[in-house]
C-alpha cells in the first residue's frame, strides 16, 4: 500500500524544504521503505529549462531527458533513486496537458474550471506512473499563501480526503526567528502559517521548525497547542554544518518514528551507519585541496548546485576538503590575470550559455593545459578547452563555436541531427528553444588504454546530457594530431563525448554532465580522479 507525505512550507521561502524533504526519504529508506520524491512547482513555466540560473537556480536533468528543478537533484543525492519526468510537474505543464485535451474534445459540453479539471490532473500526477513503492513523498514549491500554489494546495487536500487520512501525512516546514533585541525565539509566524493552511483545509500532522538555536520546551509546547499538533510532532530543524548531517539531525529530534507512528508503522530503527560515515569524513578531512571553478553565475551557488556536491563528494572520496574558488571567467579577459589561478590546485570549467566571458574560459583552459595544472572541463568547459587547443596546437586560428554567431571554423557546431535509441531526434536550426537540446542519458563508448577507460573501469558508460552543440566531428583527425585524444565516442561514433591530452597530468572534458549523477555515498568516477590529482598537484605546489 503506497503511503502519501506531503511536504508544503510557509513564513519564508529557502527554508530547506527540498533538502529536509529527501532526508525523511532517506531516513524511511534507512528504515527498508521503498520510496519516491516528486516536486510540484506552482510557477508557469512549462518546466525550468529556459530560466536563468539566477532565477531559479541550476536545472536538474534526469536520465529520461527532463529538465526539472534543482530540488530533484537532493531527492537523488540523498536517496540514489533516479528521478524521472513524471518526478516534477508546474502549473505550465497541467495547463497545457489540460488544454490540450480540452482542444482535442476530451471534455466535450463542460466548462473547464480549476476544480475539478486542474486539481484532477494534477491528482492524477501525484498518484500515477509509480512502482509499488511504499512512500511517496511531494513537497509543494513555494510558501503557502501564493496565488499560484492554490490548485496544488486544493489538489492535496482532495486527495488526503480521497485515500483518506491514514494513508496520509501533511508535514509543514516553518521558521521560528530569534529576535535578538528581546533575546527571544519567536513562534508567532508559525502559528500565522498554519493557520493560512487551515484556511485551505489543510491541518499539519508535523512541523518542522527551522530555527538557527534549540527551542526550549515551553516553546515546543506553546506551537503544539497554538497549531493542534501533538508536542512529539512539533520537530525542530536546526541549521547544520553539512547539508548531509540533515538526517541524522532529524533522526534525533523524532521525525522519522513521528512519521511511523502516525501511519501505525513499527519497522525496525534506521540503519543510519552510511550518513554517519559521510558527515565524520567530511567534518574531519585530513587535507585541503583548492579548485577554480570558473565560470559565468559565481554569483549564485544554487546555479551549479550538483556541481558544488559532487566536488564535495570527490573530497569525501579523497579524505579532503575541497575548497571552491568561483571566479567570474570575464576577469580572464583582461591581461594578466590568469595569474590568479597559480594557487589553485585544479581548474573546473563547468556548463554554461552564451558567448559572454567565453574568451576567459578559454584562458583558463590555456592555463591548466601549458601549467599542467589538472582541468576538468565540463559542457561548456569541454567545448572551450577543444577551442583552445585548436587553436594552440592544431593550428587553426579561427577557431570557435557556431553558438557566438557565424563562424569560419566552427570546431564547435549545432547539433541539427543525433540518433536516440533506434531513431534520428531532428531540430530545425532556428526553432523552439524550449527542451530542445540533447536531453537526458546516452551511452558512451571508451577507447581502450584511455584515461578515461581506466576511470570508469568500463567500456561503456552513460551520462546526463544538456547541451545544443558538438565538438565538429570533421576536425577530429587534425585536433588528435595536434595531441588530443577522443576518449569516448557515441557508439555510432559520431559524437565525440570525451576528450583527454594524454601528455597532461590531468585534462579531460566531457560534453556531458557527470555532477548530476554523483552521490555523497557513491562519489562519481570522475570526481574522485580529478580530485585525487588535486591532491597530487597540492604536494607539488
Ligand atoms: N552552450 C553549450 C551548448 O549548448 C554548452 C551547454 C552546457 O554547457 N550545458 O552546447
């Protein structure tokens, strides 16, 4: 019997929710439950792919070719479950399923209405394609009392009432504020909160109080009675010093047996050995390795969420702390500056968009490659580091990418044709730019005596895609005279996926993107190797 927890915030927004959401999955599967984590996303957009990272932060990209919200990245960080397309809806994408239907005359002689048509649909999202699992669990983006969240928020109210209350639970996250000048915590806008849920019919069964310091328990009592909660169920959520601490933090404070209570659940404890091995690791690190991560939005760290937690993983891996140095990359336009990456004991050069600050990555790349200082370049940060050694070694001046425009030698070019499975995917050059790129897992052969082949300890593997455009597959044999190695190939061998300089400690870029696919418990491959000449390259410098 599939158990439903919805997970809905309110006071402030970037309390945690999505975070806190995949520790309870974590800590039900520590408990041998079979789970599953959804996102329900009020905004407009059809999904995130076409915002900006400073918007809304990184787009997450699941192995069947959705681009969704960055929360699906925790969910699969924290529980190893791979998320799918049917894992995040918006309201963009029920209304136009809705309209759609409504156009093809599903709903023939009615009026379409909020309820019960958009409520319906997205009822139906939250029940449907799943597996048998024991749990699913679908946090609700946004605060309560958005305009845009009302359907979502009538959609789980319905749908409680439908497999009724004991298959069931509504947890509400919170903050409770310390105002200094009284010296006090406050829990007023948690009861203000909970009442704006009520007013849409919805009583929390947990809170879970985000607060910077313990409650004490006249507090804890005092939200029990004001939001008719039970005192076990008010849940405090302190701020932690890893993100990966989360579940075992609310393991101590009683969510997961509160949770098993209310469902007459007695399963034995949670084997939580894992995640104490991950936070003793990471909090007792037994060296430091500094990594240039440059890139465009350094503004922003939710703009390469993943990226940031799979380098962390690879410091787990190698018993270090990976201290992350963003830099914007335009500063690598002006002369000189490069200078600033002799510190450093690696250089990232991650995904990116758009000819603004290109020219500064590619500097970078020239950087790490004439240094031999180790490079990772991923996406974006592949396709320049091949520009530049076109460029450098291969001799061909003109070098650059058809995103910036008309260019002479485009070793870098659109994509208008690639093989999917058993069938060729096309895409007009000009046409829509929403989900219009190489989305989602591809395999990917590997050239035997590769450094790559030796990483992976496999011949072939798959990986997350995102992109547009390809290295040009016509200057293949001139960029591997020049010293380049083509190290992983689509296996009909017209996409290259993995460039390597065999002559360099350690440069490799992918077209793909390995952070996605990196967990805190699995660290990924090429993480833990990139890392790891980190370290090497530390004792050197
Ligand atoms: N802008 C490049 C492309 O579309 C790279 C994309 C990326 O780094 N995700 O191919």
């Amino acid at each position: 019997m599939t158990r439903y927890i919805f997970i809905t915030g309110g006071v402030v927004s970037s309390l945690g929710k999505g975070l806190a959401s995949a520790a309870l999955a974590a800590l039900l599967q520590a408990r041998g439950f079979k789970i599953r984590l959804r996102k329900l996303d009020p905004y407009i957009n059809v999904d995130p792919g076409t915002m900006s990272p400073y918007q809304h932060g990184e787009v997450y990209v699941t192995d069947d070719g959705a681009e969704t919200d960055l929360d699906l990245g925790h969910y699969e960080r924290f529980t190893g479950v791979p998320s799918r397309r049917s894992d995040n809806i918006t309201t963009g994408r029920i209304y136009s399923d809705v309209i759609a239907r409504e156009r093809r005359g599903d709903y023939l002689g009615a009026t379409i209405q909020v309820i019960p048509h958009i409520t319906d649909r997205i009822k139906a999202f939250i029940g449907g394609d799943l597996d048998g699992e024991d749990f699913v669990l679908c946090e609700i983006g946004g605060t309560v009392g958005d305009i845009e969240g009302l359907p979502f928020l009538e959609a789980i109210r319905q749908f409680g009432n439908e497999v009724g209350r004991e298959r069931a639970l509504y947890v509400h996250l919170t903050l409770v504020p310390y105002i200094s000048s009284a010296g006090e915590i406050k829990t007023k806008p948690t009861q203000h909160s909970v009442k704006e849920l009520l007013s849409v019919g919805i009583q929390p069964d947990i809170l879970l109080v985000r607060t910077d310091r313990p409650i004490p328990e006249a507090e804890r009592k005092k939200i029990a009675l004001f939001c008719n909660v039970r005192r076990e169920a008010v849940i405090p959520a302190l701020d932690m010093k890893t993100i990966y601490a989360v579940p075992l933090a609310l393991h101590e404070e009683g969510l997961d047996a509160e949770v098993c209570r209310y469902f007459r659940l007695t399963p034995p404890p949670p084997d939580l050995a894992r995640w104490r091995t991950i936070v003793e690791r990471i909090t007792k690190p037994e060296g430091e390795v500094t990594i240039a991560v440059v890139g465009k939005y350094t503004g922003l760290l939710d703009a390469y969420k993943s990226l940031a937690e799979a380098l962390a993983h690879g410091g787990i891996a190698n018993n270090v702390h990976v201290r992350m140095n963003w830099i914007d990359s335009e500063i690598f336009e002006q002369e000189d500056t490069v200078q600033r990456l002799e510190e450093v004991h690696g250089i990232l050069v991650p995904g990116g968009f758009g000819e603004r600050g290109a020219e500064g990555k590619i500097a970078a790349a020239r950087f790490a490659r004439e240094r031999q200082v180790p490079y990772f370049g991923i996406c974006f940060g592949m396709q320049m580091a091949v520009i530049e050694a076109a460029r450098s070694l291969a001799g061909i001046e003109g070098a650059c990418s058809s995103e910036f425009g008309a260019c002479k030698e485009p070793v870098v070019g659109m994509m208008t044709e690639w093989v999917k499975g058993d069938r060729v995917e096309k895409r007009p050059q000009g046409g829509d730019m929403g989900g219009s790129m190489r989305l989602g897992a591809y395999p990917c052969m590997l050239s035997p005596n590769s450094r790559a082949r030796a990483i992976y300890a496999q011949d072939l593997i798959s990986e997350r895609h995102r992109h547009r455009y390809e290295v040009n597959i016509n200057y293949l044999a001139r960029l591997e005279q020049a010293g380049l190695l083509f190290s992983g190939m689509s296996p009909d061998g017209q996409l290259p996926e993995i460039v390597e300089i065999p002559e360099h400690p350690w440069f490799i870029g992918v077209q793909f993107h390995p952070e996605l696919k990196s967990k805190p418990f699995e660290p990924h491959p090429l993480f833990i190797s990139f890392i790891s000449a980190a370290v090497t390259q530390a004792r050197l410098v």
